[in-house]
C-alpha cells in the first residue's frame, strides 16, 4: 500500500508503540494449500476508523481473523507494539481483552437471556468469580440496557437470543462489543441483515464509541456507500491482495470498478 498523508503503512520507528495499533509487516495467510492474503504491509493508529472493502473471497474476514489473532499467519503482526504469537497464553489472553469482535452471525446461545450475552463482553476483563455470577444473574442490567436501547433494543433484553431474528441477533452482538468497551473493534460484515436506516444507525454507534474512547475500528463492509459515507480510510481487497489503500475522499469510480471488476454488482450499496 502506499504512503498516505494521515494513513502510514508500515513501520515509523518514530511513532509510539500505543499510538500504532495494529502493524502487519509481510503478513500473510495460508489455508493448506491455498493462499487466502498475500504478505501485507499495513499499520493503522490507535483511534482510526478503516473500512475493507471488496468481493466476495476477496480475504476481509480472514483479514480480521488474523488480525484479532484467531489465525496465525507468517510474516509480522504487532498489536500496540507487542507480537501476540511472542507472549506467553496469560499475556496473550490479556491482549486479547483488549480486542472485540462483531461478527456477521453472532455466536449467542439460543437459550441465553440477550441480556447476559450483552454482559459476556466484559467476561475477559472480570475475575472468574464474578464472571460466573453474571451467567446466574446479570451483575450490571442497567449497562447492558443501556447499550441495547443504543441500538433500538430496550425491550429484548430479557428475551432469549434464540427468539431473535437475524437483525435483532447483529445487533445483539454489536451491543457486546459496545459494553466491552474494547481498544480495537473488528466487525466483520456487521449490518449485513439489517434494513438501510437500522444499517447506518449501528455503524453509527460503532463510529461513535471509537471517538469517545479513541478506540481503532476496522470494519468490512460489503455497502461501499456506507463505507465513503461514514469512514475516512478505505482499504480496498482483491484475491488477497492490498488494491488500494486510501481516503475515502480519494476513491474513485474507477478504483471501484477495478476492485470489483467480474463481479455482478460491481458497486455494492446498503439499499
């Protein structure tokens, strides 16, 4: 990727370890046989809000896998300066706390009330003690109604998670990560089932809880338009491959058209 004015890709010996978030230094990924991302040059600060677009199989999520260190790659990935596969499983465990992930189908469990899993957000950060508490009666109800009514889900957080519909269960799992209160939010596809109101609407309380902690948020996107609209930094995926990385002021019809070239639609939108 180039270097951009705001967006440095790579290593800046100069910058503070906390105040790069997330640096991939040919970092790579391989499923047997198949190469899922090529070696990637990457850093993105503490604070930034980035947005992956691209086809379908282009690697986005394995992206974020990688990055959340749910798959080991080769090359270097260093997350506020520490490499995670370097530390020991505690120190690892603990880095990971600082990490929330908004996935495109929530893992609740159906029989769960909506309102522990809100509260499962913080399990990393409580002691076992209180963690296994909560799962028998929720240790802070107001906070996770608190977020829930962010998102226009008040009324559900006694529901169970398996009485959700597919929207409600996105949402659902944004809440989490809302009442985590993490570093680095990675969100993979995180309004992919909701309508386009309730599509900007959460992204918007993603956005919003990254300036008020000042904490990173990558997210992919299939809906370009939300992506130009709400994010200042677009990092385009093809085959693996870093296509473009730029200001979402910079993008133009015709990077788009090269990202998406073969595909049926070649500009995704949220309508």
């Amino acid at each position: 990727a180039r270097e951009l004015p705001g967006h440095r890709s790579g290593r800046d010996p100069g910058r503070s370890a906390e105040v790069i978030a997330v640096a991939l230094e040919g970092a790579g990924l391989r499923l047997g046989e198949s190469r899922i991302l090529h070696p990637l040059r990457l850093q993105i600060e503490a604070g930034e809000c980035v947005a992956i677009i691209g086809p379908s199989g282009a690697g986005k999520t394995s992206l974020l896998r990688l990055i959340g260190t749910e798959l080991r790659g080769v090359g270097r990935l260093a997350l506020w300066g520490q490499d995670p596969w370097a530390l020991s499983t505690r120190a690892r465990q603990r880095l990971r706390s600082r990490i929330g992930m908004v996935w495109q189908q929530p893992p609740l469990p159906a029989s769960q009330p909506v309102v522990t899993a809100v509260l499962a957000g913080r399990l990393g950060q409580w002691s076992l003690a209180r963690s296994l508490l909560s799962l028998l009666r929720p240790c802070d109800p107001d906070g996770a109604r608190a977020e829930l009514a962010r998102l226009g889900l008040a009324d559900k957080w006694q529901q169970r998670c398996g009485e959700l519909s597919g929207g409600q269960s996105q949402r659902v799992g944004i809440a989490r990560v809302l009442y985590q209160q993490p570093d680095l939010m990675l969100a993979d596809e995180p309004v992919s089932a909701l309508d386009p109101v309730l599509a900007q609407s959460s992204l918007d309380a993603l956005l919003a809880q990254a300036r008020t902690r000042g904490s990173t948020l990558i997210a992919s996107l299939h809906a370009v338009d939300l992506a130009l609209e709400r994010f200042p930094r677009i990092i385009g995926l093809r085959e693996g491959r870093v296509q473009f990385d730029s200001p979402a002021t910079a993008v133009t019809p015709a990077m788009l058209a090269a990202l998406y070239a073969g595909e049926q639609e070649a500009l995704p939108c949220s309508g």
